[in-house]
C-alpha cells in the first residue's frame, strides 16, 4: 500500500516532466536554423541530450564561480529581509498610525518592476556586493513584513483577554503570546520570499558589469555568444538554486511549526 501511496504522489509530476521534455524536444527540431553552425551545435535551444556540449573546464569554472555570487547574495539578502520584514511588521502591528504612513508606500514599493530601482541604486550605492543585497532585500522583505502584520494582528481575541489578566508587558505578549501564533503565517512569508531573493540576485546581476558574474550576466553572456548550451545549464543552475531555498525554508517550516499547526 506505501508504494501504492507512493506511486500515486510521483506520477503526476512525473507525467508533466515527460509531457515537458517532450515539447522541448519538439521545439528545438521545428526552429529554422537552429542547427545551422558550423559545428552542428544548437543556436537557439539545444536539446535535452545536447544540454552540455560545449561545457569545457574554464566554462564550468566561470557558472560555479556565478553560482557562489548568486547564491550569497540571494542568502545574504534573504537574512536581512527576514530582519528587516519582521521588525516592519511588529512595528506597523504594533502602531496603527504607523501603519497608515507606511504602508502605502510599502505597496508602491512593491508594485514597481526592481528593474526600475536596480540602475538608480547601482549609480548611488556603486556596482558593489552591498548593492547587490540590497536589490535583493527591495524585493523579497514585502511578504515577510505583510505577513508577520497579518500574523500579528490575527491572533484570538481570548488569548489576549488571558495575557491581560496575567498582567504580562507589552513585550512579553508580543514574545510568548503575538510571535508564537503568528509564526505559520510568517513562515509562509519567508517561503515567498526565499524565491524572491534568488530572483532579485539574479535580475540584479543584469545591472552590475564589474567584479565576478552572476548567474544572470553570465547568462546575458552566452546569448551575446550564441552559446545555448552552457546558457541553459546556467539557467538551470539558477533554477536549482531557487528550489533549495524553497525546500529549506519548507523545511524549516516543518520543524518549527508543523508539529503543532495543521493549516
């Protein structure tokens, strides 16, 4: 009966997998001059079985060496959205009024393409690291701040009436009674926003011409080379960084609050 189980969990996305690899072999045979260098190599979209031809040894080395800038930035910026989404969202919970000011232009913060804010900061702050954070940290601090908001601000009303019959402070409440309950609701958050944290490093890097590659200019680099192969893989490289953000924060989701909490 697990296998049973089993089998009927892994089926469908299987199923998706085979129907995706199917079309992408299709598209790669049915575009005109896909394959018309010189060498044979694909110029557009290299199928599944030619996804890595044309890595050599320096190619490699440069995707691993985009890998660690587009990864550290990623988590680097994650860390301090997570700092600076929770301390926003206690704050607004906290002061209606401040609420009212700010968030607001948190919405027209978050409604505006990054693209937009990435050359202006670029300009003021310079093509540094610190830069690259915070693209990232402009992009992936909303859900966390509007979550641990709702969180907050979601807790029963009978669980506060026993804090204040406990005569607890302020702070205690918001330590053993408003963050506990809220931390579902936070976690969603930081699910959202550890997708977006890749996003920004790697949209980021589009802007930033100095220093080693990200992911994302190596890969504006190889479309100006025509090289589809190690492209994609750069590509893929990016996606397989995005999942292992969302597994780990899923996982930390189910250690932390899964034990206690169904939703």
């Amino acid at each position: 009966m697990m296998l049973v189980g089993l089998l009927r969990r892994i089926a469908p996305p299987l199923a998706v997998l085979v129907l995706v690899i199917a079309g992408w072999y299709a598209l790669a045979y049915s575009l005109d001059n896909n394959f018309a260098s010189a060498d044979g190599s694909a110029l557009i979209i290299p199928p599944p079985h030619r996804l890595f031809v044309g890595l050599n040894a320096a190619t490699v080395e440069r995707i691993l060496d985009a890998t660690v800038v587009s990864a550290t930035t990623a988590l680097v910026g994650l860390v301090l959205s997570v700092v600076v989404g929770v301390v926003l969202g206690v704050l607004m919970a906290r002061s209606r009024a401040l609420e009212s000011a700010v968030w607001p232009w948190l919405i027209a913060l978050q409604v505006t393409p990054i693209i937009v804010f990435t050359p202006i900061i670029v300009r003021i702050v310079g093509p540094s690291f610190g830069a690259r954070v915070l693209v990232t940290i402009l992009i992936a601090f909303f859900p966390i701040a509007s979550n641990t908001l709702f969180g907050l601000r979601s807790v029963p009303t009978t669980l506060h009436d026993l804090f204040t019959l406990a005569n607890v402070t302020g702070w205690q409440r918001l330590i053993r009674l408003q963050l506990p309950a809220a931390s579902p609701a936070m976690l969603a958050g930081l699910r959202v926003s550890a997708g977006l944290s890749v996003i920004g490093a790697i949209v980021g890097d589009f802007f930033f011409t100095r220093g080693t590659p990200g992911l994302g200019r190596l890969v504006t680099q190889y479309f100006q080379e025509t090289r589809s192969g190690p492209m994609f893989v750069t590509a893929l490289v990016a996606t397989i960084i995005g999942l292992a953000f969302f597994m780990a924060t899923a996982l930390v989701r189910r250690l932390l609050v899964s034990p206690w909490d169904r939703t």
